[in-house]
C-alpha cells in the first residue's frame, strides 16, 4: 500500500498524476477496506491532485473519502502548497476548483456529502 517507485512516488501517485481511472478506482477499492482514504489523500497525495488530476480523478476521490475516517489535522502548509499548485495549472477551471475544495471539505470531514457524491458518481455518463 505504502511502496514508492525509484522516484519516489507510490502507485496511488502515480495512478493520480496520470489520470489513470480505472488503476485509481481499483487503488481505493483496496485502500477502502482499511478505512484510510481520507486520510491517505490528506496526509500523501493532495499536492498531487492540485498539480495533476483532472476533475474525474477529483470526482473518484471525493467518493472514496466519503467512505473512510476522517482526516484530523490536515496540515495547513500541505493545503495552501496544494492550493497554489492548482492555481498556477494551465486548465484551471472553476468545476476542477470547486472539485478540489470539496475534497478536502470531505477529507476533513467538514462536509457531510456522502448521499450527493453517490449520486454524482452513480449518475455519471460513461467516458471514452
């Protein structure tokens, strides 16, 4: 769960940066079962997102923190880095914005969004 590759980065990084879905899904299909998604999205790979994801791996990840345990004491250096890597990318958008605050609204366990991202998952038309 926790092996880094020569360059450091661990698969769910990886998986992250590349826009890889399907891995990612399966990562946290895995990392659900030890309830520390949350957790593991605060503490490991929010720079990550700011910097790499588009809005599907955002959207993947609000839902699979809606499932865990919460993440006590985000580090407020680790979100405002994070925060400025998102506005420096070049396809900022205001949806991939709003994605990225609410995953850490979820992360911190200040949302309680667990029925709406069902649904935005759920209802999600298939991407090619």
């Amino acid at each position: 769960m926790y092996a880094r590759n020569g360059a450091g980065w661990s698969v769910l990084e990886t998986a992250i940066a590349h826009d890889n879905h399907e891995v990612l899904k399966f990562l946290l299909a895995r990392y659900s079962r030890h309830k520390v998604t949350p957790r593991l999205i605060a503490l490991v790979v929010l720079k990550v997102v700011a910097e790499y994801a588009d809005l599907e791996t955002v959207e993947l990840l609000i839902h699979a923190a809606g499932r865990g345990v919460h993440a006590t004491g985000l580090d407020g250096k680790v979100l405002v880095a994070s925060r400025d890597l998102l506005q420096q990318r070049s396809d900022i958008s205001d949806e991939l914005q709003e994605a990225f605050e609410w995953l850490v609204d979820v992360v911190r366990g200040t949302a309680v969004v667990r029925e709406e991202v069902e649904q935005l998952y759920l209802s999600r038309p298939e991407r090619e």
